[in-house]
C-alpha cells in the first residue's frame, strides 16, 4: 500500500512526532486509518532501523503495552521452549521477516524483530508484524492480535472483525492477570 501526504500526517498525529522512514502503509484498520508502516531498513541518515513494521495506531500500542505489562511475552515464551510445531512456525516468520527486510536492504544482521526467533520479546513487533501480514501468517502473532482484539473489544475497529477468536485459537484470556495493565 503506497503512503500518502495524508498518510504520514496521520502517522505524526498517532506517534507524537514525524515519522522516519516510511515506505508504506502496511496495515490500514477496519475504521481507515493507519496502523503498521513499512520502515526502510536504514534511515534518512544512515541509522540502522531493523523494525520492518512498525506499529502506529494508538489503541493497538497501547494494548500491546498491556498485554505486555499481563506477561503474555513470557507464557509465549515458555511454549515456544515445550512446542517444537510452534518453535518452526517461529523460526519460518523470522526468516520471512529477514528476507523481506533484506530484499529493500540488507543490514547484515539476522536480527529481526520482537526476539525472533528463540523468544517472544515485544508484542509490538509482533502485532505489527501479523496485521501487515496477515492472521494465517505465524501462530503467535495472530494470538497476540486476537488477544488485543478481545480483551481491549477492537475487533472490527482497530482490528479486523474476521480476526481469529480467543476460541477459535484455544486461548483463555482470563488465565492472564490483567490487574496491573489498567494504566498503561
């Protein structure tokens, strides 16, 4: 999706500040605004930036922060270590996420993104990453956008209406402790 004047006065007003790097809009909600953008690998000024997609839209930042803040990193995490399916699925994201960065601009790194490929690091990334994507793309981002989906109640706003469930997906949002994600 190519990005737009518009777009990027969009992006400023969502991120408090101008936006660097923007290649295009990889994510648009269900309500038209922008959410993810494709980030060049490096920056107008040479900076390294190895986030690919960038989450931009407040409601999904800040819902990332709170399932962040519910230790949703940490259980993803641990089944990545007991789930060897899960582990590959992981490890086949990492790659596409590499290759496409490098097909714009090789870093020489295989660094990704969100602690690809051995944990889960930041939920950020890995929204991000599956909304530009799509929701069959990798397991564990399509879990995190169904969680921000149904525990903030963006399904068809932020987030498309057709997203996977929590229980399509086997997952019970009240096994996370919520209590300390209220003001984030």
């Amino acid at each position: 999706m190519s990005v737009t004047d518009a777009d990027l006065k969009a992006v400023e007003e969502q991120l408090g500040r101008a936006p660097r790097g923007v290649l295009e809009i990889s994510y648009r909600s269900p309500d038209g605004v922008p959410g993810v953008v494709m980030t060049a690998p490096k920056l107008d000024d040479g900076t390294p930036f190895p986030t690919l997609y960038y989450l931009t839209d407040p409601r999904l930042t800040t819902e990332a922060s709170r399932l962040e803040v519910a230790l949703i990193m940490k259980w993803m995490t641990d089944r990545l270590g007991t789930d060897e399916e899960l582990r590959a699925d992981y490890q086949r994201a990492h790659e596409h996420y590499l290759a496409k960065r490098n097909a714009i601009e090789d870093l020489g790194t295989d660094f990704s993104g969100g602690g690809m490929p051995d944990r889960v690091k930041c939920l950020h990334v890995l929204i991000a990453y599956a909304l530009a994507e799509g929701p069959d793309h990798f397991r564990l981002g399509t879990e995190a956008v169904a969680l921000a989906a149904e525990h903030a109640d963006l399904r068809g706003t932020a987030i498309p209406a057709d997203w996977p469930t929590l229980e399509e997906l086997g997952i019970d949002i009240n096994e996370f402790d919520f209590s300390r994600a209220g003001g984030v």
